[in-house]
C-alpha cells in the first residue's frame, strides 16, 4: 500500500552525530575518561582524540545546519563532560559547553533532541563497581539523567536514554569486559547489564516526567528486521524467532515489563537469565518510552539453523548462526554496501508498522544512513549519488508510513557531518558534510558541502514532495 504527498509541516527532519565520535577535545576542560578513549588508546584505526573537533568549530557546524534547512538535530551528551568520574562531582565546564550547543541550536530554531549514553560509558564507574555489572549502576545512571533534566529541561522536550542496547551488550569493551571473556560467562553478564540497563531506563523515564514539563523520553534501537530465505515454514518461522530475540525482545521488557516466553527459554537455555525483581518490571509496565528511537541501516536473511545444539550467544553485534534457531544467509535480492550491509528500505517500512503494532507508541528515525568511501574532487565537489539514492528509497519508504497514518515524529539521518566511524575510521563516511581528514592525519578538518547535502536541504524545503 503506497501513500500519496508530503510529510506533515511539523515532521522534524534532522540529523544526528553523537559525542564520541564528533566533538573531540577528549581530555580538555575536565572531561574524564569513557570506555571509548580507552579503546581508541588499544590501538583503534582512528584518532577519537580529535574527532571533527566539533568542541572548537560547534558555531561553524551549526550555522550549516541552519543553512540545510535542519527542523532537528541529534546529538549525544558526553557523559564524563558532565560527571568526570561518572558520578559524584559535576563538572561545570561540561554543562557549560552544552549549554552553548543547546542556545545556539534553539536561536536557529532547530529542536535538540538529546541522547544521554551513546557508547562512551564512564569508564570511572567501571573502576569503582564493574559498571552495568552492578545495581549500583542503576543509580548512578538516574542521578546523572537528572542533573541533565534539572540544567537543560527548560530547553530540551525529547530525550533517549541509552543509544543501541540492544548492540552494546553485545561488544564487551564497551561495557568494560575484555574482548576475550568466555562466550557463556559473557552471556550471563551482558544479560544481567541489559536488565540494569532497562531498570534504570524506566526510573529514567518516570523522572523525566517529574521533572521536564511536556519532555519525552525515547530508547534507541537498531533493529536489523529478518526476512525469511524462502517461503519454507522452516524459514518463515527462523526469520520470525530472529526477529524475536535478536530484536524485538527488549522493547518487551522496556515497554511492556515482559520478558518473552520466547526469549526467556532462549536465556534460561544458556543459563543466562538475569536476577530480576518484580517491583522492577512494574516499573517498567508503569513508565514505558514516549516514543521508540529507530536506527535502520540493514535487514538481514535468515533461514532454518541445521544443527540442533545450543550454544551460547557470546560476543559480537551480528551472530551468524545461532545453533538450533537460525543462520543468516545472502539475499540475491538485497544489494549490499562495501561493507556487507544489506540495503533494504522496505525494511524500513515493516520495522516501523511492527513497532507500532506490538508497543503503540510513535517512532523517530534515530539514525539511518550508507557508509561509504567518498572521493573528494579537485573542485571541492563530492559526488555521492549512491548516499543520495539510499537516502530517498528510506525516505519514500517512511513517507508511506507517515500517510497511512503511522505515527512518526521525525528523520534523523546518520550522520550530518563525516564523523569517526565505530568500526572502520575514516575510512568509511556516512555524512552530508565531507571533514578533510583521514584516520591518523588530521590535514586542516575543513568541512566540505557534498551533493547529498544541497539534495537533503531540498528535501526539507519540499517537504519531502519530491524524492
Ligand atoms: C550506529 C551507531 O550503530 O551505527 C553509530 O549508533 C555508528 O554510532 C553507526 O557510527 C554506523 O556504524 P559504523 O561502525 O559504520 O560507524
């Protein structure tokens, strides 16, 4: 079913970075340590450090986003910025910066939309208790969501709490847990952070509500929707369990106060279900999201696993084959970026009827975006059809969806500007806005308009009439 016209006038087009990617100054004015510097100083491919030293250039940034057009940008706050420890001592620096993004933002009229952790969690908590390991992560997590709500609530409404949960559990560096830990022993862990993760959310939520008038609170997932290999009910169904614990079993826990019958056989097959609490889950049932943050990048094809062992699920975001339940497979009628993900904007489409369906709650497009090596032109051109092309084929896709009448608060693409990649450095680019640097060598981080930017300025002055 295809929809006809514009987005609604009060749709917010936007775009999004977050901290550790972008701003730099990893060390200046009293920021403290993440778990992301560390594993930069482990030998990452590019330097953090510097990032697209959006710290020092932040008025030069956002003038270019008021000259696209922005309605919204999305940005994460830098949580050792504000807490150099993670708790306890606030460094007022920290707020300070932030308070000159948020000013400058809203002078341009363009609505701030705040993650709270996006990967760069303390890497002080850590030291002091195991992080997420513990219950005291909880609190800590809440007092520094509320000195945010109390400092930026009269300029902030939407919030999200924690950038991709459902990824983070799965990379053990980045919840202070070697890379090397045994898969089994991971599993019980990362099982155990995630409901910490989802206890805190939930008080998270329910302050933002004591404290912000009219403020919302998203989670942002990345749900990477399983499409069966073929129309065997063998297939249909692995597609349908992937979908269940690979996606859809945390927003049942953060909306609803349920784990899954399905996802709670899954982990009490690997030993790993967590210690909970009743008082918890009601918690969760009582204070549920406003709204569901939605990073899509990729789909992914699955068919029926051949082997009828159960084996831990250990570490890594993708997970090949989960023995006994499913193996993904290449779809002949996926194309793929350079980098194996699948390009599908019908994907889109069904992530979003599917959220609103189980949870009811409207969605904002946290991120979506193509990586990819862009070549910059003698002229100071990029031509990025191919970024251009990915971009409407979502953007149709979600413009249906907003006819039909799902509910959906906004686009924000990844990422305004080229930042450090998580995975590949500068080596893979996913921004409007070309930074003239490569992993090591910083060359003068000058920003360069790519084509995709005059396109998605146009965009925004249309409407999205004409994708
Ligand atoms: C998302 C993250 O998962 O994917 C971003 O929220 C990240 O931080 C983006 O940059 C793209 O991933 P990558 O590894 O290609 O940079």
């Amino acid at each position: 079913i295809k929809g006809q016209g514009q987005f609604p006038p009060d749709f917010l087009f936007g775009a999004s970075t977050s901290a550790y990617q972008y701003e730099g100054a990893y060390d200046l004015d009293g920021r403290g340590p993440s778990v992301m510097d560390l594993l930069q100083r482990k030998g990452g491919l590019a330097d953090y450090k510097v990032g697209a030293d959006h710290y020092h250039r932040y008025e030069e940034d956002i003038r270019l986003m008021a000259e696209i057009g922005l309605k919204a940008y999305r940005f994460s706050i830098s949580w050792t910025r504000i807490l150099p420890e993670g708790n306890g001592r606030v460094n007022p620096e920290g707020l300070q910066f932030y308070d000159k993004i948020i000013n400058l933002l809203r002078q341009y009229n363009i609505e701030p939309i705040v993650t709270l952790y996006h990967f760069d969690y303390p890497q002080g908590l850590i030291d002091q208790y195991g992080g997420w390991r513990s219950r005291k992560s909880v609190d800590d997590f809440l007092e520094y969501a509320t000195i945010l709500f109390r400092h930026f609530g009269d300029r902030i409404k939407y919030w999200l709490t924690i950038n991709e949960q459902d990824h983070v559990i799965h990379l053990p560096e980045r919840i202070g847990l070697p890379g090397t830990i045994d898969a089994a022993e991971f599993d019980r862990i990362s099982q155990q952070c995630s409901y910490h993760m989802c206890v805190a959310t939930a008080r998270i939520i329910e302050r933002c509500h004591e404290l912000v008038p009219g403020g919302q609170v998203g989670v942002a997932m990345n749900p990477m929707i399983g499409l069966p290999a073929s129309s065997k009910p063998e297939d249909v169904l692995a597609a349908a369990e992937y979908n269940e614990i690979a996606g859809y079993y945390l927003l049942d826990l953060q909306c609803k106060g349920i784990f899954s019958p399905i996802y709670t056989k899954y982990l009490k097959d690997r030993g790993a279900f967590p210690e909970i609490d009743a008082e918890d889950l009601n918690k969760m049932r009582l204070h549920p999201p406003d709204f569901i943050g939605v990073n899509y990048y990729m789909n992914q094809t699955v068919r029926q696993s051949t082997s009828d062992t159960i084996a831990p699920r250990g570490t890594g975001v993708i997970k090949r084959e989960e023995e006994g339940i499913y193996e993904l497979v290449n779809n002949p009628h996926v194309q793929a970026s350079e980098w194996g993900w699948g390009i599908c904007p019908i994907g889109l489409k069904l992530v979003i009827m599917e959220l609103y369906n189980r949870y009811g709650l409207p969605a904002l497009i946290t991120e979506n975006g193509l990586g990819a090596r862009d070549e910059l032109l003698p002229d100071d051109r990029i031509e990025d059809d191919y970024r251009i092309a990915y971009l409407a084929g979502h953007l149709k896709e979600l413009r249906d969806c907003v006819q039909m009448g799902y509910p959906v608060l906004g686009y924000c693409l990844w990422s305004f500007m080229d930042v450090v990649s998580g995975h590949d450095g500068m080596n893979k680019r996913y921004g409007l806005v070309y930074l003239n640097r490569k992993d090591q060598e910083l060359l003068d981080l000058r920003r360069i308009r790519k084509d995709s930017f005059h396109w998605y300025g146009h965009v925004i002055a249309t409407n999205g009439a004409d994708l």
